[in-house]
C-alpha cells in the first residue's frame, strides 16, 4: 500500500521546513536563491542610503552612488584591517 501526500500538503511541508527544503534544492537553485537573496539586500539598503544621505552627510547623489556604497559596504563587513 502506498500512501500519497496531497499536493497542498507537500507546498505545506516545504513552506515549514526551509533546512530540509534547501538540503534538497540543486546547486543552480540554491545559488540563485542566495543570489536573489543579495541583490534584495543590497538594494534595499541602496535606498536607505539614499534616504539618509542629506541627513548623515553620505554626499551620496544617485540611486548609482547609493548602490555602490551599499555593496562596498556589505562586502567589507568583518573584514580584519
């Protein structure tokens, strides 16, 4: 006897157990993921930037400039100097 999940049951599962989820994920789809993941952040943070770049002095004059400093942020954090 071979018992079947219903489809609702399965998106259900996936939807809760994201460790398991990504365990079973290929390598394209896990790095499109992190990827995805990183370009929201450093977007995200590239408009707070830019929000924020009369009131704390950031010179910052484009959604360009704004970009570029969010990246060479986040790429430099926990860096040993």
């Amino acid at each position: 006897m071979q018992r079947r999940l219903p489809s609702t049951a399965v998106v259900s599962l996936h939807m809760r157990d994201w460790f398991h989820t990504l365990l079973t994920m290929s390598m394209f789809h896990i790095t499109f993921v992190l990827f995805t993941i990183f370009v929201f952040a450093v977007v995200f943070w590239a408009f707070l930037y830019q929000a924020a770049s009369t009131a704390c002095g950031l010179e910052v004059d484009s959604f360009i400039d704004a970009f570029m400093l969010s990246i060479e942020t986040l790429t430099t954090i926990g860096a040993l100097q």
